[in-house]
C-alpha cells in the first residue's frame, strides 16, 4: 500500500466536530482489541504481582524503580547532573545525560500537578502511552489490513504485541511505551497522508529515546519518495516541513547532550561509549552467542538468542509480505533491528530495544487472521503464558539489567 499524498485541507466550520466524531467511532471500532490488551497486561501485572508477594518483593518498586526507571525517577526529580563510576567495571562511567528527557519530562510534570508521588507518575505515564500505542496499532492495523481481513488482523496485531514474551516492560515505568505510542501514530498519519502530523510526532519520539531515530528515518524516507514521485507534492509545503522536523528532537537532545558533557558535538556518543554501549555492527552480540553455544548462561541470555533469531525472520518475512508494506513501515522496522542487533553489551535488553518493532508481528497477525480458530486459540494461550512466566522472572528472579 503506498504512502497516500496530503489531503487538502476541509473547510474550518464542523471539521473539528467530524475530527472528534471520527475519533469517537475509531475508538469504539478499536475496542474489543484494546480490552483484550488490557487483559492480556492486567493477567501479567497480577502473575508477577502474586510471586513477588510471595518472595517479600514490592509490586510497585519492581516496576517503577528499577534498573532505568531508577535513573528516570531521578532525573524527574533533580533534573540532570547525576555521572557515577561503575563499582564493577574498570573504565565505565554512569551519566544521566545518555536518558533522553520526554519520559522524565512528563513524569516531573505529572507529579507535580497531582499529589502521586514521581514512581507512580512514572507508572501512569508508561500505561496511558502503552494504551494509546495499543489503539495505534489496532488503527494502523485496520487501516492497511481491514481488508480482506477484516478487523481480526488489526486485532490479532495488538494482542500478539501485549503477549510479547518481554511485554512486561510495557507495564513498568520503561520509554518503550511511550516512543510506541509517538511512532505509531507518527506511522500512521504517514499513510493517511498527513506528513505534517508525521513530522512533529516524530520530534516528539526523538526525544524519548535513542533508537527513536528510527521514526525520523521512515518520516524522511516517506517525503522523499513522495516527492520523486508526486511532482504536485514539491510545492505543498507540508511535506517540506515534515521531513524537516522528523529528525530535530533526536539531533536536537544528542548535541545538547553533548555540549553539557563537555564533549562538543559528538560527546553524547562518547556519553554512550563509556555506559558500554557503542555501535560495532553485532560484533560483539555474535562473541556473546559463541559464549553461549559453548558455555552456559542464564535463561534470559537463551530467551535472547531466540527472540533476534525470530526477529530476524519476522523481518524478511515482512520484506515479502503481499501487498507489499508501506515503505515507512519497514525503513522503521529495519533501523530498529539494525540498531538492536548491531549494539554492543547489554545483551539482555535486545529484546526490549525491539519491542517498538511492532511491524514485525504483521506476518504473523495476517497468518493467525487467515487460520482456524482453534489454532488462533492455541497459538495465543501459549503466548500468555509464555509471556506471564517469563515476565515475572525477569522482575523478580533474574539478575541481570532489563
């Protein structure tokens, strides 16, 4: 389906009443598919909840304030400052500065118009942007697969992605959720011809988080062939102005970042280099597969491996996929494959760097959409229970970072 030109613009009048009207009836349509996310979510919340009951642990800390939400806690209350040697490991250096600000952002704002203190602020933010990224990808879904299919593959396409086997991130007070929800949308108003919109959604997405680069590159990719395509296109300044903002939220944070580090231009990569994380085109996660192949790990690090793997053939199977995929879908899915498999250290969080990647359950949707419902029965209460089990391991039991 290709990317659609802008629309002109409807008289002023009871455009805004039609806006609200259509929005309405979107959201009825979506419904049903945001009530199984929401139970699909509140089933793995409530498992992890029991077993951390159970072993003396709190609900709540486990997923407001741990591991990043730590320093995102932080940051909503002293801003940033905050740079920590590593008491482990020689040379690494922790800096706040390497957390892009939307998240803390709207985490500050919200604790601070309302009596919730910053760890639940944190948890409200995450769960109205995982719903509002749910009801995008049921929109999305609908809008490129409603036919033949229906509502069932839009539908299926939410729940696969609330069933994830690390979906529980998209519970804790994590930016994964709220990038999801700017991308999609951002998505979205591509293919329904609104670049505009597109433009300064992904702004917003950009500065949630670094991978976020990946909306600024499918909003770009997406003007720049509708301009060599649609010659009317070159004169509506819309898609100028578009492609111009998709990138300054992300390239904005990055060169204040680096200034404020003292490293200049470039310094929030070294910002980056000394937390251990850097670019190296999958060196150093293919050395970590050869040291689980010959070694033994931890389950997650296994859990790891399969999900790239899956991730991997979900990609090519989506490149394939007939009708072809817009192309600002897929530039969006490869730049976030390209960047989870290509970062080096931190093996664990792969999974979690993917889970905005939800183009990449399309195949699997339509091929449910198409199958009995036994079948779709089977497949999804395997990938609930997956996903309860291995959720509450890794908040309660395994040790290494999300």
């Amino acid at each position: 389906m290709p990317v659609r030109a802008p629309e002109p613009r409807p008289a002023s009048g009871s455009a805004r009443v039609r806006r609200v009207e259509r929005a309405r009836e979107a959201l009825r349509r979506a419904a049903p598919a945001l009530a199984f996310y929401a139970a699909a979510r509140l089933t793995g919340m409530a498992t992890m909840a029991a077993w951390a009951w159970w072993i003396g642990r709190h609900p709540r800390t486990l997923l407001g304030h741990s591991w990043d939400g730590i320093w995102y806690a932080g940051i909503a209350r002293h801003g940033y400052g905050l740079v920590l040697p590593s008491p482990t490991t020689r040379g690494v250096v922790f800096n706040d500065l390497a957390f892009f600000p939307l998240f803390p952002g709207l985490v500050r704002a919200l604790s601070t118009v309302t009596p919730l203190t910053v760890v639940s602020s944190g948890l409200v933010v995450a769960w109205l942007s995982a719903g509002a990224a749910a009801w995008g990808i049921y929109a999305l879904g609908e809008r490129l697969y409603g036919q033949p299919y229906g509502r069932r593959a839009a539908t299926l396409l939410v729940v696969l992605w609330g069933l994830l086997p690390h979906a529980i991130v998209q519970s804790m007070a994590y930016t994964e959720p709220l990038m999801t929800a700017l991308a999609v949308w951002a998505l979205y108003a591509l293919v329904t011809g609104r670049p505009l919109w597109a433009g300064a959604l992904s702004l917003l997405a950009g500065l949630s988080r670094p991978n976020a680069v990946a909306v600024a590159a499918a909003v770009v990719c997406s003007c720049a062939l509708l301009l060599w395509r649609d010659r009317s296109a070159r004169t509506n300044w819309r898609v100028w102005a578009g492609a111009a903002l998709a990138p300054l939220g992300w390239a904005g944070y990055v060169v204040w970042a680096g200034f404020r580090s003292g490293g200049g231009l470039f310094g929030y990569f070294e910002v980056q280099r000394l937390w251990g994380s850097r670019f190296d085109f999958g060196k150093d996660a293919l050395r970590f597969v050869r040291h689980l192949i010959v070694g033994r790990d931890a389950m997650a690090y296994y859990v790891t491996v399969a999900i790239i793997a899956v991730a991997l053939v979900s990609l090519a199977l989506l490149a394939l996929e007939r009708p072809r995929p817009p192309l600002p879908l897929l530039v969006y899915a490869v730049v976030l494959v390209v960047i989870a498999v290509g970062g080096s250290s931190y093996f664990a969080s792969k999974p979690r760097f993917l889970l905005p990647a939800f183009p990449l359950l399309v195949p699997a949707a339509l091929a449910l959409a198409r199958a009995r419902p036994r079948t779709v029965l089977t497949t999804v209460g395997a990938m609930a229970g997956v996903s309860f089990f291995y959720g509450t391991y890794l908040l309660t039991v395994a040790r290494m970072p999300m």
